[in-house]
C-alpha cells in the first residue's frame, strides 16, 4: 500500500512538473523576468551605492511587446555591439527625434525611423548611443518597471527625461 502511495506521488510532482516548467518558461520568455544591474552607467537613478551595490529591477518584457516605449524609460536591450550582452539604458529619443549628443562624432543627430537614441543617466561612464548611435527598436529586450532589491531602495520607476536631454525637435509631439 505504501508503494502504491509513493507512486501516486511521484507521478503527481512529474505531471507538475512538466506543466510547471513550460509554464514558468514561458512567463520569464514573454512577460517578466528579473536582473541584478551592473555598473555605474545608471547611477544616480540605478545603483547609487557604485560597485558595492547593485540593483535588482523587475524587467517587463510584456511593456515592450509591439516595441511601444516613451521617452525616459529605462529599458534593457541587446547591445549592438556585443550580442551576448544585454544594457540598460534610458530611452532619450524616438524616431524622427532630433538630439543633441554628448560626445558622439555629430553634435545633432535625427533619429530613424524604427530605432530610438538611449544613454546612460551617468555621463561620461556609459557605452550608449553616444558611442554607438540610434539603436534599432529589434534590440529591446524589456522595460525596467520596478527596483525589487535592496529593500530600501523598492519603488516604481518612472519616466524621468532632464530638461537638457530632452530632444530639440520631435515630429510626434
């Protein structure tokens, strides 16, 4: 009887788990996931502490699900220059957006349609836009939506543009 017991059990946690785990797949792939932020090319907004702290932020992948995103969010995406490597950024321009660089090889550039111009809120310690140009609306990975840890630091993250990264012209506003 107790054999019989034991089966039951284990046949239950397999057919869970082999609905559990597409499931939690599928979530973390299309609606959600989390990420520790590296680096000070977000401070003051993410990581504040510098190298001793890092931020964990809530990535929401649903957000950015028909490439939707405003400008002053803080987005993750591919990096265009490195594949394998996933950035975060704040979304500064949008297409057809006319910025003002900081350090890039034209002090203007318009940005084209179907990519957005992204820099870090840490000027000067940040691989963006800056370095690389606009980026392609492809490479978004998700919209960083809340600061889940250190618990001192939880809050909802808004989108926040400083008057002097604002774009000088926007055909859309």
């Amino acid at each position: 009887m107790a054999q019989l017991h034991g089966r039951r059990y284990i046949r239950a946690f397999v057919s869970g788990f082999f609905v559990a785990v597409p499931v939690t797949v599928t979530f973390l792939d299309r609606v959600a996931c989390i990420a520790r932020v590296e680096g000070v090319s977000m401070q003051p907004s993410l990581n504040p502490g510098g190298r001793n702290e890092s931020d964990v932020v809530l990535l929401n992948r649903w957000r950015i699900r028909n490439y939707e995103v405003q400008r002053g969010d803080i987005v993750s995406l591919v990096s265009p220059k490195n594949p394998e490597q996933k950035i975060i950024k704040r979304v500064i321009g949008l297409e057809g957006d006319i910025v003002k660089t900081v350090g890039h090889k034209t002090q203007y550039v318009r940005i084209p349609s179907g990519h957005m111009w992204v820099e870090g809120d840490h000027h000067g310690h940040s691989f963006d836009s800056n370095a690389f140009g606009p980026v392609s609306l492809g490479l978004l990975h998700a919209q960083a939506t809340h600061i889940l840890w250190p618990p001192n630091r939880w809050q909802k993250l808004k989108p926040v543009l400083l008057e002097e990264r604002k774009p000088l012209y926007s055909e859309n506003d």
